[in-house]
C-alpha cells in the first residue's frame, strides 16, 4: 500500500502511517502498488494508484491497472471507491494522473501503457538490432481519456498523445533512447505524466528512460486541448543527471508539480538518485518557471539554500 507524510516548511517531514492497505485476498488487487496520487474534490480525497490485477487469465508478467481510492483526510485512512480498476484494458497501464478542467468541466485520466509486450519498430529499434545490442525494443505510450465525474470509469477511447521517436533524425530521439543506446535496457519509456494549464497553453511533463537507470529524465510538450494533439519542446530534457557538471544526481523523473503556500514559486516535485543513497530513490523538489512558455525547472538541487531562498 501507501504510506503518507506531513511537513509545515517542506524540510522536516512527519509520518501519517501507512494510509492505504491492499492486497487483502477480498480486494481487487494483489500487489506492486505504484505511483499514487491524491486529490481534493468536494470535501472527499481520492487517491488514484497503480497495482497487480489480481484476474490474470493468461498469467500475465505484468497485469497493472489503475485504481481508486477514498478518504475524508489527506492522511487516510483510504478505501476503495469500487472493487475493481478504474478501467480495463487490454494491456498493463500504470501512472495515473488526474486533470480537472475548469473550462470544460470535464476531467480526464492520463496514464501509460506499460513496455510489456510491446515492442515497437523503429529506427532506433532497427539501429540497435543491427549493433547487435537488443533484438527488439519495446515501449510505454502515455494516453488520455475523458474520465467519468463519479470515477467509475472512462468515457469514450484512450487516445494516444505521447510516444518515443521513431526516426533518427528527431532531436528528442537522442535523449529518449539513452538506457537502450547505452545498453541498460532493451525499452523505450514514456511515462510518469503529468498535466497542467497556464494560460491557454495545456502542459503534459513526461518522463523518458528507465526509472531504474541514471538517464531517467524529464521533458514536456504541450497543446491548446487536454487530448492534444501536443507538440514536445525542443528544449527537452528540462531536467536530467547532473553528473557531467560535477554533481552527484541520476536518474531523475516522475514529477508533479505544486505552489508555495503565496502562490508566487512554483515546484516540481520528482525522485531521483545520488551517490550516497545508490539504488534507493529519494524525493527532491526544486523551483520550476514558466516564462513566455517555456518551462524550465531550477535542478536537480542538494541543498536546502538552493530551494527554498
């Protein structure tokens, strides 16, 4: 399950607990609880996460999907709106982002399809095959759909906004394909969304690369509509290691966003790795701009000065 912490200065952080619990043989779900996220509405708090399907028919490696989750507090406890995922579709998803949009008052679940099971030709496929690197590259996708306001389920069919490059040529390729180029994995990721207005411009920060390797990192596209089409910036990565500039940061992404209690500093939240702590991910949060739109954000940062003065 989850568990959840409270701070008043973002520095020193308190434990609620564990604020959700799954895996009981009478839920929905069996395990490998991921990327939760909670939102108010109306007084209630819902928190949207990712887990095992426990109806696996043909015995499926991976058999993620997204659920849903209650609580009268941000501190929990939390239950399950519905003894079933959000959804069911044919392949694994995970990732859940929720978008509430005032203009059209409707909300809209982002989400990405796993790499299992789907490999993808490309020319960067082609490239590495031939290298003798990997005999397939596959891929995650992140989609969009109109969500129901009750939460119980989708309206219409996910449409596909975001996916890796499939040419050389295209300047995102490079740094989408960095954990395949050099060799940590046979998988292009596109994951970990997460969307926002400003103005009248639609923003959707991704993540691309293994969550498990150094190059993990962030980009951003956007669109004057929640579906798209979007249009990913050329000035991505907006945040990645900064091992080449003498720091000791890697694999940085799954990021959300948040404001200082005024209003005025906007932050990125994300997970990442350093030197001291090895394989373990720790949080990080940094001051993130958006200016003539484009966004950049102010890291990956180490020290309690560079955020918060």
């Amino acid at each position: 399950g989850f568990e959840a912490f409270v701070s008043d200065d973002l520095v020193q952080w308190d434990s609620c607990g564990q604020v959700y619990k799954g895996g009981d043989s009478a839920q929905w779900n069996l395990d490998c609880f991921w990327a939760p996220e909670v939102y108010e509405r109306n007084g209630k708090f819902y928190l949207f996460y990712s887990s095992n399907y426990r109806v696996n028919p043909t015995n499926e490696g991976e058999n993620f999907k997204i659920g849903v989750a209650v609580s009268d507090s941000p501190a929990g406890p939390f239950v399950d709106l519905f003894d079933r995922p959000v959804f069911n579709p044919e392949y694994p998803i995970i990732d859940a982002n929720v978008y509430f949009d005032d203009e059209n008052g409707k909300c809209y679940l982002y989400f990405s399809r796993c790499c299992y099971k789907h490999a993808v030709e490309s020319e960067i496929a082609d490239s590495l095959r031939k290298a003798g690197s990997f005999q397939e590259i596959e891929e995650s996708w992140v989609y969009g759909v109109e969500l129901k306001p009750d939460f119980s389920g989708v309206i219409g069919e996910p449409v596909l906004l975001l996916c890796p490059p499939t040419e050389l040529s295209d300047r995102q390729s490079e740094w989408e394909s960095r954990s395949a180029t050099h060799g940590e994995v046979n998988r292009r990721w596109t994951e970990g969304s997460y969307l926002f207005r400003e103005g009248d411009t639609y923003y959707i920060m991704y993540s691309a690369n293994h969550y498990g390797g150094q190059y993990y990192a962030v980009g951003y596209a956007t669109a004057t509509s929640p579906l798209g089409p979007y249009t990913k910036s050329a000035d991505n990565p907006v945040l990645e290691k900064n091992t080449a500039k003498g720091g000791i940061v890697t694999g940085v992404g799954h990021n959300s966003i948040t404001w200082s209690r005024d209003g005025k500093q906007l932050y990125c939240v994300y997970h990442g790795r350093t030197a001291a702590t090895g394989d373990e991910r720790v949080v990080f949060i940094d001051k993130m701009a958006i200016r003539d739109g484009k966004l950049t954000v102010e890291g990956p940062t180490t020290t309690q000065s560079e955020i918060f003065n």
